[in-house]
C-alpha cells in the first residue's frame, strides 16, 4: 500500500518532458518533488506562479512564494510571477498538458467531485471548474477508501460534481486506474496489493485483464 509520497512518486511517471502541468492542492503538489532527472517540466500554479520548483527546506522558506494551497514553494530559474487573468487564460487556453487534482470521490464514467462535503462551509469551488473543464488530460490523487473504510471509486458520485466525464486516469494508495467507457481498468497495483483487494475496495465497475503488474517506483 502506497502513502502520499508514494502516491506522488507513481504520479511523477506519468509527467514528459516539456510538460507545462497544473499541480491541485494536497498530494499533487507533492509531485514536483519526484519528477525524474533528465526532463524539463513548467509547474503552473492558478494563483499567478510559472516554474515552481520542490517544496523548501525547513529554513529556508519564503513566505512571499506560494501555491494555490498556501503552501511556501520554491522556483526555478527562468520563473514567472503573473496576475489572476493571465493564469487563467492559460489554462481556459489549453496550454496546460497535464493537470493532477486531488478527489473525494471519482465516479467510473469520470466525473469527479473534489470541492465540497455537504454541511461544511466552503468559500466556492474555485479553480477547479476552470481546470476540469478546459483541461485534457486530468489524473487524480486520492485515497482508495474513506476512513470508514468505504469505496471513494464509485458507480456515481454522491458529493457535488466538480466536473463530468473528465478524468483519464487515478493513482490510489492502492491501485493505478484508467477511466474507459466500460468503467475502471486497472492497470497497475501497489506493492503487497492484491487484485481481490482492489476489487473490494472498488464499488464502481472494475475491468481487470490478465495479470497485473505491482507498480514500480
């Protein structure tokens, strides 16, 4: 079973060479800090950031560099800063390559409910629906089950939607998962993972074909 470093490190897999990526806020901005040696990636954050770097060392923070969350960041050399509008018409643009959102819940038709629990106040749904909605290839961050143990892959979600039939792929603590017309494929499991676990902690329809491989990281 993956934790949420691991689960960025099979994440950072999936990030090519002269990526321009959108990191959401929890385990995606962990990614950063995995991509491999070798590719050049431009980490775009909605608040105004182009070419963030891994998160600082304790000491060395400055509270002025922030990512959508809040959360201190470093850049790279090369790094701009701009306005709201201009972030936005980047992504609404389509000229992000790849966008990695964090999720309550993931229906098997794609749809994805990640802004707000019932009863609990938020501010609004924010960036999100600007980047499920424009976005062409969104990959999901999330826990397999809640904490009662309950499936968060589901037939269809029971949380607000964020967006529909907009996710292409979903990197759990357990299982790496592919959105397809017939529901979830998997494709790959965690380390000391079993198929009949996945399939248990799956509520949504799950296709699994032939042998499948433990993930590498």
């Amino acid at each position: 079973m993956l934790d949420k470093i691991g689960i960025a490190k099979r994440i950072a897999q999936e990030v090519q060479d002269g990526y321009y990526v959108n990191l959401g806020i929890g385990i995606p901005t962990l990614v950063a800090n995995y991509v491999r040696d070798g590719i050049e990636v431009e980490f775009q954050s909605e608040n105004g950031v182009l070419g963030m770097g891994p998160f600082p060392f304790e000491g060395e923070e400055d509270a002025d560099l922030i990512n959508a969350g809040k959360q201190t960041i470093t850049t790279l050399p090369g790094a701009s800063f701009f306005d709201s509008a201009m972030s936005f018409s980047m992504i609404r643009g389509q000229h992000v390559d790849l966008t990695i959102l964090g999720a309550m819940e993931v229906s098997e038709e794609g749809d994805i409910a990640n802004w707000k629990i019932p009863g609990v106040m938020v501010k609004g749904m924010g960036g999100a629906m600007d980047l499920v909605a424009s976005a062409q290839n969104i990959i999901v961050a999330m826990m397999h089950t809640n904490k009662a143990g309950e499936s968060k892959l589901l037939k269809k979600c029971s949380l607000p939607l964020t967006g529909v039939g907009c996710v292409k792929k979903i990197v759990t603590n357990l299982a790496v998962l592919e959105i397809t017309d017939q529901g979830f494929k998997l494709l790959e499991r965690a380390p000391g993972i079993s198929v009949e676990e996945i399939i248990k902690a799956t509520e949504g329809k799950l296709i699994v074909e032939g042998d499948i491989p433990e993930m590498v990281l």
